[in-house]
C-alpha cells in the first residue's frame, strides 16, 4: 500500500514539474545552429571541463572531438580552490574559513578570434569549522566544493550564453 503511495506521489511530482515550465538549464542558444564546441583545460585532470562538457552535451550543444574541429574552443587556463581563515575563537583556534572556487577561461572561434578573453569565475562559501567535529567538518567542506564547482559551471555557461558572436572587436567587452 505505501508503494502504491509513493508512486503516485512520484507520478504527481513528475507531473507538476513538467506543467511548470521546468527545464535543463544548460545549452547556450547563442551559437549559431549546428556549430561545434570544444572544452580543453590547461589542467589535464579538470573536473570543471569534464562536468561542463558533459553538461553542455545533455544540454543539447554539438561537442566536437578536437579543437581543429571545433567552430569554437573553450580554453579552462587556470582553476583554484582556496581555503581561507575568516574567524578564530577564543581559544585562537580557526572557528571558520572562507571557501573559494574559481576559474579563469576564454572562448575563441575557429579562426582564432578571441570572444571572450580571461574571464573569471568565482563561488565563495562561508564554512563554519569545530575541532571537534573534524570529520564531518571535512565531510561538509567536501560537498560545499561540489556545489560550488556546480555553481561555477552555471555561471560559466551564463556568460557564454551573453556571448555576441557577430561582435567585432571594438563592440566586444570582455
């Protein structure tokens, strides 16, 4: 009975959210239709690139397998993750750090025209910390970084989504 329940429940979720409007937020439309996109970062273990492509491929958006295919390349040159000491306690041990996620990317076209140049991302998170909960201290600052690095990939894709790919260099700001 209580499975009986639940599936209604999931099938009236299901059904409200797709009555709502609610869709994938991902894909720019910016690009014109049919052209290629390429992801490549400076650091080959770039968990933003991977997320991002994945991301814009779900979302609808040609990946090309090159950068010599691409119509237009998506260059990750630096991503950092910071932690700083924002309060002490009385004892002047930490009482809580300020996490910082960021990225430093550009956007160039096939001819090697710069639409975007060193653009910045950032996400800041306050994180309270007890030394005597080490542990899930740790835990907690591991899925704040998850949702920051997820944050950042929206905000990454909402400045390429603001792209003008018909811009000329003088109409462009970066």
């Amino acid at each position: 009975m209580k499975k009986n329940i639940r599936l209604f429940l999931l099938l009236i979720f299901a059904c409200a959210l797709t009555a709502c409007g609610w869709q994938l937020r991902g894909a720019p439309k910016n690009f014109p239709p049919g052209s290629t996109l390429y992801i490549t970062a400076e650091d080959p273990r770039s968990d933003i690139a991977e997320q991002l492509t994945r991301l814009l491929r779900n979302g609808g958006i040609p990946m090309a397998e090159s950068p010599q295919l691409a119509d237009y390349v998506l260059t990750i040159h630096q991503e950092t993750e910071q932690r700083r000491t924002v309060a002490v306690n009385a004892k002047g041990r930490v009482a809580e750090y300020e996490l910082i996620t960021s990225a430093l990317y550009s956007v160039a076209d096939r001819d090697g025209r710069i639409l975007l140049n060193n653009a910045e991302a950032d996400v800041y998170r306050a994180l309270e910390w007890d030394d005597s909960e080490t542990v899930s201290k740790g835990e907690e600052e591991l899925l704040l970084r998850a949702e920051m690095r997820r944050e950042l990939i929206s905000r990454m894709i909402d400045r390429l989504r603001r792209i003008d790919i018909g811009a000329t260099l003088e109409e462009r700001s970066y």
